[in-house]
C-alpha cells in the first residue's frame, strides 16, 4: 500500500520561477490497484511519481510503502520495494550487451533475491523461463544484442528485468511514448501481464487516452498538482473514451 498525506512540493521557492508541482496531495493506494493517471502537461504527474519513487523528497507531507514511513528516504532506499520504467526504451539496457548479459547486470544491480546468478546454466535456464513469460520467441535469443531488438521488445524486457526482484510496486512513466502503435500494445499487455502475473502495485502515467480507458483498475485525473478526479473500477467501466477527451478541453 502506498500512502501519501497532505504532500506539497515546490521547485525553486521564493524566486521568480516558482512552481507549486504539487499541492496539498493525499492519497492512498491499495495493493492490487493499478492506478492510470492522466492530466496535462506540467499538471505533476511525473513529479507524483518521483515524490513515490524517492527521486524527489516533498517540502511537506507524509509518504508510507507498507506502513512503513519513507517520506525522507532517498529512492535507493525505496528501491527494495519500487521498480520504475521510462519513456525511452534506450534508457534501461545496455545495446552491446546480449539480451543475457543485460539480464546479469539487472541481477547484479538488484541482487535480486527473484533470481540468482549461480552457475551460467542454472541463470541462463532461469532468464529463459522469465523470458517465456512474454511469448514473443525471445527466450531462443539470449545471445543476441540488446541495440538489435525492436523498442517494443526492448521495452517489453526492460519491464521484465525491472519487476525481477520481488519488488512490489511498478512506476511507469509514458512507458510507451516513444513506441509505433504495434509496440506500443505488445508492451502494454506486458505490462498487465507482469502486474497480474506478480501481483504488482502500479501505476501508470499516459497521455493515450485508449491506454488510460483501457487499463488499470483505477483513474486519476491530475490538475495544477491536485487529483481532481479519481475513478474506482466499477466509475471506470461507465466512462467513455470521449468523456476522458472532454476533460481536456
Ligand atoms: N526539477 C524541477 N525543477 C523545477 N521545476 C520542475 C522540476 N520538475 C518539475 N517541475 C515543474 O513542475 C511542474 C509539474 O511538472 P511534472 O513534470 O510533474 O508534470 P507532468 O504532469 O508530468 O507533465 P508532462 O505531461 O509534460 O510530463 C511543471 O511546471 C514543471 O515545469
């Protein structure tokens, strides 16, 4: 469970580029929620996460994982509980470095607990189990480089090895915004899948309204740093595509 109370953050306070990113903010989510958040540009959704990631500290307020209180632990303290994902699938793999080889360093870093490194053929058949999971045939190519996938299947990875050490709640940050329509849904229903598979807490900022009416169980509209509009999944069901449209106009 994540909890947020009455949290504010202001970037560059007392000067003349002042932003208030976010203001007076609480909420709490469940263990299985997997939450969309959707908003305009600026309105603080990525702030948000970087408030839950640790990546960036509140100037007030109250933040808890599990009960446990973690509103001025820096994110490589959170890191046990939180894995996050980006918009550019570049940003979480090496391109020279085999599909294999990636997945050693991702182990290395997390010293995951999910899957050890072993000998080379027990953590080989463990990444190729992992791998299966996608059902995109990339559990034959372990030997292949990483530069050579496609940003789908990159991205599609990148998720995989980021959920790998039990970690409990998942970040994605326009996970798909730098993808062509195709990859795009091939990492979107991986991303549900993992969250399903591994009983994940998420949450998922987008600016595709398709994706925020399609997943999650969940929806949050953000506003100048405020949740303006939060939808359990019975209020989601009822919501057209366009009624999310007109919150934009
Ligand atoms: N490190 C920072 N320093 C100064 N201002 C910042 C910083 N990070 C965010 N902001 C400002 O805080 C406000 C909220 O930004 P944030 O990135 O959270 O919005 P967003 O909803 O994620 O936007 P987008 O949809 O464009 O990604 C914006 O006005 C932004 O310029």
């Amino acid at each position: 469970m994540i909890k947020l109370e009455n949290i504010s953050k202001t970037f560059n306070r007392g000067k003349a580029n002042e932003v208030k990113a976010i203001e007076d903010l609480s909420l709490t989510i469940s263990v299985q929620d997997y939450v969309v958040i959707v908003g305009a540009n600026g309105s603080g959704k990525s702030t948000l996460l970087n408030l839950i990631a640790g990546s960036t500290l509140p100037g007030s307020g109250i933040i808890e994982i599990d009960n446990h209180p973690v509103t001025r632990l820096h994110d490589y303290q959170r890191s046990r509980w939180i894995a996050r994902v980006f918009q550019n699938p570049l940003s979480g793999t090496a391109p020279d470095l085999s599909i294999l080889d990636n997945f050693r360093l991702a182990a290395l870093r997390t010293q995951s607990k999910g899957l050890r490194i072993g000998t080379n053929n027990v953590f080989k058949k463990e990444v190729q189990e992992k791998i299966a999971l996608l059902d995109m045939g990339l559990e034959n190519k372990l030997m292949q480089p990483m530069g050579t996938l496609s940003g789908g299947q990159r991205q599609a990875l990148t998720l995989l090895m980021s959920v790998m050490d039990e970690c409990k709640i998942l970040l994605l940050d326009e996970p798909t915004a730098a993808l062509d329509p195709r990859s795009a849904r091939l990492v979107m229903e991986t991303a549900d899948k993992l969250i399903a598979d591994f009983k994940l807490t998420a949450i998922l900022i987008t600016h595709n309204l398709k994706d925020a009416h399609t997943h999650g169980n969940r929806l949050i509209h953000m506003a100048e740093g405020k949740v303006i509009k939060d939808f359990s999944s019975e209020k989601k069901l009822n919501l057209t595509q366009n009624d999310l449209f007109e919150w934009f106009s």
